[in-house]
C-alpha cells in the first residue's frame, strides 16, 4: 500500500496551478496591478487637456513588462525544445501576452460599439 491518491510511488500530484508555472501568475499579477498603478498615477496627475499620462505610463510599463517576458520565454521555449526538455510553461507564457492583447482588443470591440 505505497500507493497516495492513486499516483504510483515516487511520483507527486501537482496541482493545476502548479502546471501553468510562476512566472506565468506572476505576469497576470504585474497586468493586473498595471491597471490600479495607471489609475492612481492619473488621479494624481494634471486635469484638463493634459490628463491621460497616467494611463499611457501604465500602458508603456505594461509594454516594455510585456515585451521582455515574451523575448525571454521565447529564449526559453526553444533552448526546452532544443535540450529536449518539457516546454509546457515556456509555451503557456509565449501565447499568454498575446491571448491578453487579443482578450483586450476582443473586450473594446464588444464595449464601444
């Protein structure tokens, strides 16, 4: 009776939000907090004609954060693909910016029509 959970022994159960990797959550964490940052920065910035610096600050934060994790899982999925190692979680984090850009530009079809 080695057996847990009906895994064989030696082997441990991972969760579903262990598979999808950390520095996958922890990019979905930096996207989200994007939003409060860019609406405290424009709230204390100027009013009037010279309001929106927050929002594009948060948005080019939001780039460059973007561009980097990309650039850096792409690294990463093919040096996997190349030592023939899993590369579930550098895939999962090369589609995620772009499942997110599409996922915003969806939503603002859908809201300002």
């Amino acid at each position: 009776m080695n057996e847990t959970m009906g895994q064989a022994s030696g082997t441990v159960p991972t969760s579903w939000w262990r598979r999808f990797g950390r520095r996958n959550w922890l990019y979905l964490a930096f996207v989200i907090l994007l939003i409060p940052f860019g609406i405290a920065l424009e709230a204390s910035g100027p009013g009037g004609p010279d309001r929106g610096g927050g929002v594009a600050a948060a948005l080019m934060l939001g780039g460059i954060g973007t561009a980097l994790f990309f650039v850096v899982n792409a690294a990463l999925l093919i040096i996997a693909l190349v030592k023939k190692r899993p590369a579930g979680k550098p895939a999962i984090a090369c589609a995620l910016p772009i499942a997110i850009v599409l996922g915003m530009l969806l939503l603002e079809e859908l809201t300002v029509s």
